[in-house]
C-alpha cells in the first residue's frame, strides 16, 4: 500500500502516538515523521559514553543491564526495584519505586531514557522509560542503532518503530515520494535516490550509508533554497526600473568636492560598481558589507547623490531613531548648504534632507511627509516610521537599507512598493557575513564587500576584565577611563538593560536595545534565571560610577525609554564633549559616531554575541586616536564563554569573528529561528561546513531557474519551492 506523503499521522499510527507527536515533537504528517532525522547512532557498548551525560540532560542511552534487586522501602509502603546498567566504560542506576521492572535481567540490553539525576555522587535515572532489546527483535540488532530527538511521552525507539511501519516497503516509498532533485542534477553529482536516502538515514548498515544519506538530504534542502533565491532574482530583473546614470557637474560632484578626506580604493571600487547599476533600467539589488568603520554611509550617501542628479530621490531606512537621527546628522554635515536647498543659508543646486520617526511630533511629521511626497526633499532618512500607510515619494529611485539584519524581507519590500516603478535597492550591515551565509540568507542580492579602514584611524585593542578570577582589573579599568578623560578623551559604559524594571516582561529594554537572542551567547553558556544573577543596568551602573571610581567626571546615561528628545540632547552633549562618560544600553550599538570616545567598558560582556560586541567596540577609535575596548564578565578564563570574548579581544578582523560567530551559535539561531521561536527548516546543512554544496547548489538553481522552461519540466522541485512558502522556512528567510 502507498502512503501518501501527506498523510496526518493519526490515519497511520494511532491516535495516542499520533497526537503526542503533533503537540510534543511538531511532527504532524508521514513527511514530518520521514524528516525527523537521527540525532546520532549508537552502537551497543561504544556510544552511549555514560561518564559523559551531566545532571538534568534529557537522554536515551544504550546499555547492558549489570545488576537488579528489588527490596521493600523502610520508611514507607511499597518495593524499591534498583538496577545498575553499563555500557563498557561508564555505569548509571535505574531506580523504580516499584516493582513493575524487576523483570529486568542480568545480561540484558536496552534502551534507558530519562532525565539525568544523582544520588549519593553516582548518576541516576528514576523512573526512565525502558526498552529491552530481546533477540527476536531484529531493528535492535543492527550494526547502528538511530537514537532520536524524543520528548517526554515519546521516546526514541517509539520514533523508531514508527518510521519502520512506513520504510518497510521500500517500493511503496519510492512512489510515494516525490523526488524534488531533477534526475540529471541527482546524476552530475552523484546522488542517491530520495527513498534510498530516507532508508539510509534512519536504517543505516553502516556510516558510510549515513554520509551517502547525509549528502543526499543536504542537497534537498540547498537547492530548494537557491531556488527560492534565484526565483526571486529573476523576478526582480524582468521587473524594469528607471535608469539613473551619474551626471557630470552635479550635486555627486558638489559631494566628493566637499569631503574632507581622500575616499579609500575600496570606497571607490564599490562606489564605481554602484554608479554602473544605478545608471541601468533593471534595478540594482546590492548587499553592501564592510568592517565597522568602513566608510559604507559615504558610500550609500554618493550613491544617493547619483540618483537625486538623475531626478530621483533616496530614503535611508535605519533600525533605531539615535541611529536615524545620526545618519540625518552625518549627511547633513557633509552636504553643509547643499542638504539646505530650499532654507536662506541652503545651495539652490543642493536638496534637502529629511529626518522621519514614529516619536515626532505631528507637525515635524506631517512637514517631513510633505517633503517627502512632493519631491523637495531628495534625501529621507527615518525609522519604521517609513514604511506606513501615508507616507508617499514624488519619485522613489533608490532605497537604502541600514544594517539589514535588524529587518526582514517584508520590509525592504515594503518600501520599495512606494516608488512609481521598482526602485534600485541597496542594503548595508556592518556585521560581515560568512559567504555561505551570503549565499544561502542573502541569495537574491548581489553582494559587495568593503575591508579597508579609511587612513589615519588610530586603532583599538581589546582586553578581556576576568572579574571573577581577578577582581582588583576592575579597579583598574576604571583609571584607564580616567586616564583617558584627562587627556581630553572620552568613554562609554555599556550595560545589557536599563534598570528599575525587575519583573519587566521585555527585561526592561527599548524597543531597539539589548542582547539579541539571535546574537546572544550560545543558549548553553546563558544559563537560567534561577542560576545567575540579573544583568547589569544603566541606571544601576550609573550610580555606582557617580558615587565612587568616576564621582569627578561628568557621567550621563542613554538607553531606549528615554523621551527622543531627551536622547537626542544627551547624544548631542557627548559629541560636543560636554559628557566624558556616557553609560548606555546597546542603543549606542550602531551609527553612533564620536572620534574623540576612545574607550569602551562593556559590563557582563558576556551576555553579547560575538558580532555585538564587535559592532559596540567600532564606536571607539574613530578618530585619529587609539582605542581600548575593555570586556568585563565574571566568566573563568577557561570556559567557553572566557574563551570566546579571548577569541574576540584576539582579533579586529570582522569576517574571521563572523565565522567564530557561526561556530558557537546554533545554525537556526542564524537563520532567524530563535526570532520566530520555530524550528529552522535548515536540518542537515551547515552554513560553516557545506560550503561547497551550497555554491554547486546555487549553480544548479540558477541554470534551472533561468532556463527556457524554468520548472516546468520539474513539478517535484516546483512543489517544493512552492512549499517553502507556507512552511516554517519561510520565517527565517523573511527575517533574514
């Protein structure tokens, strides 16, 4: 009998299974069962490694029953069932307080799954569920036995049996599975079948059958993807725009005549690269990445300048008002009286640039907004604020989006929908991107990279300050800031949360501050509530500094719930040295720039990704002076935490700390899982290991894609890309 892929569980496997597996594991259909993959294979005496389980793991282990003996309990009713299982170099007791399991023999083998526990210094199981594997019982007595992602009323060798009942007749599964790599891709790089691959992967003889499997499933998931992406390129390219070729003599001109400083050659390579697709009808989709410091914002502005020439105008999306007004800042000084067209002291053959946020008052709002649509203001810089109803453009010719990571898909689109025709789009991050990941997140963009630091930059170090192991460096990164304060500099403080909101629900953050999850430590060096004290806080900080190692400075502070206007005057201060030190959550993150701040303490520097605090030390040594960048964690030098913030003090390479990053985050997390609080639909492929895979598999998709036909000779492959549309997968390519 074929089973339909499709198929819910229930129809096949009962209710009670059926519906566990629905709410406990999300697996709801015989192709959300087929999909479950093994997490590893045991092998009777060699995997189970019990001297390496800890504490309250969740695990199914693989052992051999040593010893069982029942008793009566002394201090209450009832029988006490102890057994003592091993499996060749470690040994754990299986305690039931009952003596439901005193069947179990010496000699035996089974499968134990249960929560670590530990009594009397030796590990335990109380209570696990067991599976004795008898002789007749021939999936047991495999070579490589499947140990699964299992849950609390459904354990690995349930998953197991379950995907027996539906490999059993492989014929069936052969047509039943709809095969969504075309025959002559499967034949170029030596792929298996996809039923060959389901039966290797959960039935495997050996681990060979595993890789082979391995290589097959990965495949499926990279050019469903590349599809996806190329689908998209395609789409934009047969979409025509408005060609804004440079103009000789105008206001790109006027810019490069009034900046102050020589661009880098990256600078103009990249600029020369953007100028030649803006002058084109199809519009330019370009992702623009460089090292914190890089020069990308004159870049975008020259860019932006080009299009304004050709009649067009530009809108600058940022994630954060500090950061919208910085930008609005920088591109006004820079235009000096060309970004004043229209104002007594402006240039006639400049344009105007405009600054719109959500947290304006109506009449700055409705001022910008008529800016905006009637054309007088070529460049608009703004927040979210952008993207609502009622905010129109005379005429929309380039988009500009700053660091992309803090936005999706939906949004970039959504702004482009405000030009007349489709604008040309140029997305910018500061946080380097692995190329797999470029390739796989950011696959419908053409991408551009800017590595070389403008001249005359003095430089940061960075040091890590082991509060725990050596207390009294504390002391003395605070002299250091004092030290720097009297030479005429200046410094940031920087806390993972505001203060004064214990019991928060958002743990007291603006709504654009704070530890990003998707950026945070790895989830198993965060910890829980109930094991580490709460994080340090602005306000808290503050007043410590005030009253003790910093009570001579002038010490502000700048977080999110702050009033915009409140943020915009302490922000000012400190850019015209009336502040020496500014204490602030992550709102200083990004764009915020101060050449005379050369250091920066980051409080439980821990509790930040890699990329983070990459990004918050590019606020330091923008200026001819050198830097220090200080990271104070109570973490021991040699955890995994401690040795990643070495790894960071180690190095100001961007590109080698987004590859770090990529190792100690899960891949989901990545891929924006963790924002979607769903599963990343990404199983097999690793973006740190499958690069190679992932090029060929780009190759394929986009000869596929760009054929004469497309995918119409491929209805399998176009099913799937059609799928990828409802499914999980799809969150995390829109908050890519």
């Amino acid at each position: 009998m074929v089973i339909a892929m499709d198929t819910v569980l229930v129809r096949v496997l009962g209710p009670k299974t059926a519906t566990a597996m629905a709410d406990q594991l999300a697996l709801h259909t015989v192709r959300d069962l087929l999909r479950h993959y093994p997490r590893r294979y045991a092998r009777r005496g060699e995997m189970s490694k019990l001297d390496d389980l800890e504490v309250g793991d969740r695990v199914t282990v693989l052992a051999q029953v040593k010893s069982a003996s029942t008793r009566p309990m002394r201090q209450r009713r009832g029988t006490l069932t102890e057994v003592t299982v091993g499996d060749g170099a470690g040994s754990m007791r299986l305690v039931f307080f009952t003596s439901k399991h005193a069947h179990l023999k010496v000699g035996e083998w089974g499968l134990f799954a249960g929560t670590v526990g530990k009594w009397q210094g030796a590990l335990q199981f109380t209570h696990p569920d067991c599976h004795v594997i008898t002789g007749d019982d021939d999936d047991w007595a495999r070579a490589l036995v499947p140990i699964y992602p299992a849950s609390k009323d459904v354990s690995s060798w349930v998953i197991q049996r379950s995907v027996k009942l539906l490999l059993d007749d492989p014929h069936s599964l052969d047509a039943a599975l709809d095969d969504p790599i075309p025959e002559p891709v499967r034949r170029r790089h030596g792929l298996i079948t996809l039923a060959r691959a389901l039966v290797d992967k959960h039935r495997p003889e050996t681990l060979e059958d595993v890789e082979r499997a391995d290589e097959r499933l990965k495949w499926d998931e990279a050019l469903v993807l590349q599809v996806t992406l190329a689908a998209r390129r395609r789409a934009a390219a047969l979409e025509p725009g408005i060609a804004r070729p440079r103009r000789s003599g105008g206001l790109l001109d006027a810019v490069d005549s009034r900046l102050p400083f020589s661009l880098t050659e990256g600078q103009r390579e990249v600029g020369d690269e953007l100028a030649a697709e803006l002058g084109r009808e199809q519009p330019m989709n370009r992702l623009l990445q460089g090292e914190v410091g890089s020069g990308k914002t004159v870049v975008a502005l020259r860019a932006m300048a080009q299009v304004v020439d050709a009649g067009g105008q530009a809108a600058l999306l940022a994630p954060t008002e500090v950061l919208a007004a910085q930008h609005a800042r920088s591109l006004t000084a820079i235009l000096g009286p060309l970004g004043r067209a229209g104002e007594l002291d402006g240039d006639p053959a400049g344009t105007r640039v405009t600054l719109l946020t959500g947290s304006q008052k109506a009449a700055a709002r409705r001022t910008a907004r008529a800016a905006a649509a009637d054309g007088s203001a070529g460049i608009v810089v703004g927040t979210h604020a952008l993207l609502q109803e009622g905010v129109e453009f005379a005429d929309l010719g380039l988009v500009v989006v700053d660091e992309q990571h803090r936005f999706g898909v939906e949004q970039r689109d959504a702004l482009r929908a405000k030009g007349t025709r489709p604008p040309h789009v140029l997305v910018m991050t500061a946080t380097p991107i692995p190329r797999t990941v470029a390739m796989t997140v950011y696959g419908d963009l053409e991408t551009s990279t800017l590595r070389q630091l403008p001249a005359g930059r003095g430089g940061v170090s960075s040091s890590v300050v082991p509060v725990g192991e050596k207390p009294a460096w504390l002391d003395r990164a605070w002299v250091r800031v004092r030290e720097e304060v009297a030479a005429g500099r200046q410094a940031y403080v920087v806390c993972p949360r505001i203060g004064e909101e214990e019991g928060n629900a958002n743990d007291g953050r603006g709504p654009d501050e704070g530890p990003d999850d998707a950026d945070g430590a790895p989830p198993d060096e965060k910890g829980s509530s109930s094991d580490r004290r709460p994080p340090l806080a602005v306000l808290d900080v503050a007043e410590g500094l005030r009253a003790g190692p910093l009570s001579t400075l002038r010490v502000e502070v700048l977080h999110g719930r702050l009033p915009p206007e409140e943020k915009e005057a302490r922000m000012r201060a400190f850019a015209a040295g009336e502040v020496d030190v500014l204490v602030a959550t992550t709102v200083v993150e990004v764009g915020v720039d101060v050449p005379n701040a050369t250091v920066m303490v980051v409080m439980d520097a821990d509790r930040f990704g890699v990329s983070q605090l990459h990004q918050l030390r590019g606020r330091v040594a923008r200026g001819a002076h050198a830097g220090l960048c200080l990271l104070v964690s109570e973490a021991s030098s040699s955890s995994p935490t401690g040795q990643r913030l070495a790894a960071v003090a180690a190095t100001t390479d961007g590109f080698e700390l987004a590859r770090l990053d990529l190792e100690t985050r899960r891949e989901g997390d990545v891929l924006g899982a963790a924002q979607s609080g769903r599963r990343s639909g990404v199983r097999l492929l690793s973006l740190l290991d499958d690069e190679a895979l992932i090029s060929e598999a780009r190759v394929e998709a986009t000869a596929l894609v760009e054929s004469d036909r497309g995918l119409a000779d491929h209805p399998e492959l176009a099913a799937a890309v059609a799928a990828l549309a409802t499914d999980e997968r799809a969150d995390w390519l829109e908050k890519a």
